[in-house]
C-alpha cells in the first residue's frame, strides 16, 4: 500500500493549488500594472490642469490660486493680496473650478438648520419650549 502512495506521489499528477497559486500571482501582476496607469494618468491631469489663474488646494488644506509656473516643478499660489508661497506642483492635491458651484447649494441649506435666535435658544435651554428637537 505504502509504495502505491509513494509512486502516485512521485508521478507528479494534476495539482489544483498550483494552478490556484498561478491565478493568483497573475492577479497580483495585473494590480500592480494598474495602479502604475492610475497614478500615471493622475499625474498627467494634475500636470495639465495646473495652469494660472486655477484655484487650487494644497494637501495641507491651504486655499489659493496659481499664479506662476516654474520649469522644475515649482508653482507660486497665492493664498492672499501679495502672499504667495512656493510649493512642489505634487503638495497640489484639489482644483476648484468645478467645485464652488456645488459647495454653493450645500452652505445655505446647512445654515438654515443651524441658526436659532437667541430667545430661541434661552428657551430651549430652559426647557420652556419644548419641541421635537428636546422630546
């Protein structure tokens, strides 16, 4: 019985897990090439949109426009009348052009919810009016 194990053994047949670990070690290739091509193509947009006069934020949240372009990489933004900070054109992490318009219809709506007068406010602390935001 022994040697009828061992002799299968050593045939070599058909082995499900290699072809499993084949699937996979492809699988990884192709994620590998496609994150190249993503991060490719971001950074062309980010090199083509990257123009004066484009509004722009910074990966540390500061808000500015472009104003010069420089041959190494280099992009002055003004952030405010005559400060304008140098910066890597990779530290530029959002164009605003499209955006405001959407920000836009979200600020109001926002507000309205929020604000409440002062006597509103009294009373609502005061437990005087109640209403379905104290119930």
């Amino acid at each position: 019985m022994n040697s009828l194990v061992i002799a299968q053994a050593a045939s070599g047949g058909f082995n499900p897990s290699l072809i499993l670990m084949v699937a996979l070690f492809a699988v990884l290739i192709f994620m590998m090439f496609r994150g190249r091509k993503k991060q490719s193509a971001q950074q062309e947009k980010l090199k083509n949109n990257t123009v004066p006069d484009a509004k722009v934020m910074t990966n540390s949240g500061i808000f500015g426009t472009v104003v010069g372009i420089d041959a190494e990489d280099r992009v002055q933004v003004e952030v405010a009348n005559g400060v304008v900070l140098t910066l890597h054109r990779q530290a530029i992490s959002t164009f605003l052009d499209n955006e405001p318009a959407a920000a836009a219809t979200q600020q109001p709506a926002e507000t309205s919810d929020v604000a409440e007068t002062p006597e509103e406010s009294l009373r609502r602390l005061n437990d005087e009016g109640k209403d379905e935001r104290n119930s």
